[in-house]
C-alpha cells in the first residue's frame, strides 16, 4: 500500500469481511448456537439441520473472521465463540434489524403467536414465585446448555424428553417457559404439548443469556 486511497480501500476490505461471513443464515443461525455452550461439530450440524460437511465449511469460514475458535479433543473438532465481543455485537445486529426490517417484526410476531401468552410481571417476581412453587420455570434446552447457565429455580427438561416426564410437572402450577433466545423454536413447541395436556403454560421471553448478562452489569 502506497497511499492514502489503497489505505482506505484496504480498510473497507477488512471490514466487509464480517459482513461477509454474516451474510448467510446458517452461519448466524450456529453463531445462535454457541451463544449458549462451546460444542463438538457434529452436534451444531444435528441443531441448525445441515449435513457435518456444510456446518464444517461453515464454520471455517467463521473461524478465518475469527467469530469462533476450535479445538480437537480426541476425534471430535470444538467450536466456541472467539471472545465475549461476539454476542454483544450479535445481540446489537439482531436489536438493530428488528427496528429496522419490517419483515423479520412480522416473523417473530406469527411466532409469538405459536407461542400463545407470555410472562408479563417483572423478573424479580418471577423468580419469587418459582422459589415458592407457585410457577415452574421450565427450561427446556439440550441438557448441556442448561449446565453451562440457567434461571435460578428452573427445572430442566429438555424438549425431546418432555411428553415422557410431564409427570414431573405438578398440573396445579402454571409453567413459564424459556429456551435459547427470540428465534428458538422450542418454547413453542413446549407449549404446545403443556396444553394439550391441560397445563396452563406461558412463553418466557428472557433466556438464560439474557439473564447471565444482566447479572454482569
């Protein structure tokens, strides 16, 4: 670089880096995924429903911006995001398209209404009720992203093995339920199943990041 114009050209190169590697829905949609544990390629290829081979090529490319690191234990590749500045800006991206695109306000409302009623009072009362047992704060990810963080109080079943342990859900208490964020699918289908079974059943819209980082401020 000779001058001041190939400077500057240089300059936007690198950044459109990002937005390249950005510009594709699974790439966001295994970024989602890391947000809540590091995990082996095979399980982020089984979560975002595409083959080892397309979530591999995904993930280089995300490694080469450097959004995530690996690692190899044994035979199996781990990915995790590459610094804490990751979801804050994943987090800023996502507040900023929502206010922004008209369509994905739409698609998050049919899915709110998938979701039927969600918890309205306040996260302090919540948490009071759920340490009294009169709300059950059901979380209802993968069994290892509820061991790296959850709620307090809540109680862990993960969507594929709810309609076998509904038995553990007293049907007198109302349940909230929570499970990755505002594009996860499986508080939905959660609630699906509770009421169909006669459980008066409500959509947490806070998830258990959310919750991690407003202990951090």
């Amino acid at each position: 670089m000779t001058n001041a114009r190939e400077i500057k050209l240089e300059l936007y190169i690198q950044l459109a880096r990002i937005a390249k590697v950005l510009g594709n829905p699974k790439r966001l949609e295994l970024l989602d995924l890391l947000l809540q544990v590091s995990k082996p390629v095979e399980m982020l290829a089984h979560e975002a429903n595409i083959s080892v081979k397309l979530a591999s090529a995904h993930l280089k490319e995300l490694r080469v911006a450097r959004l995530v690191n690996s690692e190899r234990r044994g035979k199996q590749v781990i990915y995790r995001l590459a610094s804490a500045e990751v979801p804050r800006f994943l987090n800023l991206m996502r507040d900023f398209a929502q206010d922004r695109l008209f369509e994905l306000q739409d698609a998050l409302q049919h899915l709110s209404q998938l979701e039927g009623e969600s918890y309205s009072e306040d996260q302090h009362t919540l948490l009071e009720k759920a340490k009294a047992g009169e709300m059950i704060i059901l979380d209802v990810r993968p069994e290892n992203e509820f061991d790296h963080a959850h709620f307090p109080f809540a109680k862990s079943i993960p969507l594929a093995e709810l309609k076998k342990r509904l038995h553990e859900l007293p049907a007198n208490v109302p349940v909230t339920v929570y499970c990755r964020g505002p594009y996860c699918i499986m508080t939905a289908d959660a609630i699906q199943i509770l009421k169909q079974q006669g459980y008066t059943a409500l959509a947490l819209k806070t998830n258990a990041t959310d919750w991690a980082e407003m202990q951090d401020k």
